[in-house]
C-alpha cells in the first residue's frame, strides 16, 4: 500500500482515499491511516452490503463486490478521481501515470469521462494456481462495452481459461492491449 500511495502522489494525485470496513476503522485509522494524514488529504468510506446505493443491486452479489462496489462507495468521498488499488496488489507507477495524464487532459464534452488502466489478462496469471480476474469485453476501439468479475481464472498452456456462469470452460485470448 505504501508504494501505491507514494506512486499516485507523484504522478499528481492530491488526496488518499481509504475504502474499509466500519469494524476496524479505529485501528486502520491508528495503524495505517496516521501514517499519511501529515502528508496528504485523507478521507475514510465504508463499505459493506448497508453502504451500497439501493440501485446497485447487482454488487451485492459477493462476486461482484471488487473494484465496482468499490468506485460506489468512494463516490461519496467527493474525490474527482478515484484510481483503485488493493492492499494485497501492487499496479506499478506506470498505472497510476496513465490516470492521472487522462484526468487532466482536457474533454470536449460535458458528458462525464472514464478510464480503466488494465493489463492484458494472460499476463497476470499465476503459475500457482488459479484466481479471480475482472475480464474486460471491448469494442473494436478500445472502449469498454462490458466487465465481468471470474473467479478460477488459470493459466493453460499458452492462454488462459475460466469457467462461465454454466460451468463450460471459456479460452481467455488476452493479447490485445492498449497505450
């Protein structure tokens, strides 16, 4: 976590936003969050099945609950941009450039705009066994049409494969990446 944080504070993000759990905000608060306040604005959000928008339905379901669910509940942090990253994985500086560079470009629209920086799926594989991926449908532009959360995604052979919700294994192609 520090290196995410230190990574998105020098490619120019102004504030940390910390998504927890209600149950241990006294000691993350103690633990990890003192650690930034003096450096950095610092703001907390819950998460947890009472803390998503009665609209949002489809996070309830515990596999869905990642990174969406996150984006949420963070939204109520006010923060202009919300770059995701967990505890437990590290996206490299590189990730946290790209994000910033998009939301300080300037638009030609008053539509709100997006990103997501991802990686090609075959090489976030584990050689250890299988794990759980968001796998990105996109358009032949690059733009995202649509992300499904897959648990027991694994390497096989020279691709990858997940079973989809009818258990039938599908081959993840992955190859394709963007700048």
């Amino acid at each position: 976590m520090d290196y995410a944080v230190y990574d998105a504070l020098a490619a120019g993000f102004t504030k940390v936003v910390f998504v927890i759990r209600h149950d241990f905000e006294a000691d993350f608060r103690k633990g990890i969050g003192s650690k930034y306040e003096n450096r950095v604005a610092v703001d907390y959000v819950f998460q947890g099945l009472d803390t998503l928008p009665p609209a949002s339905a489809h996070w309830r379901d515990a596999r869905n609950r990642g990174h969406g669910a996150c984006d949420l509940v963070c939204s109520r942090a006010r923060a202009r941009a919300v770059p995701v990253g967990e505890r437990r994985r590290y996206y490299g500086k590189n990730s946290y450039r790209i994000a910033a560079q998009h939301l300080v470009r300037p638009t030609s629209t008053e539509l709100p705009e997006y990103c997501l920086v991802g990686f090609p799926v075959l090489q976030t594989l584990s050689e250890h066994g299988s794990v759980a991926r968001a796998i990105c449908d996109l358009d032949g532009d690059g733009f995202l049409k649509g992300l499904v959360e897959r648990t027991k995604v694994e390497k096989s052979g020279t691709t990858g494969r997940y079973p989809d919700d009818d258990g039938t294994m599908q081959v993840l192609r992955g190859t394709r990446s963007y700048p």
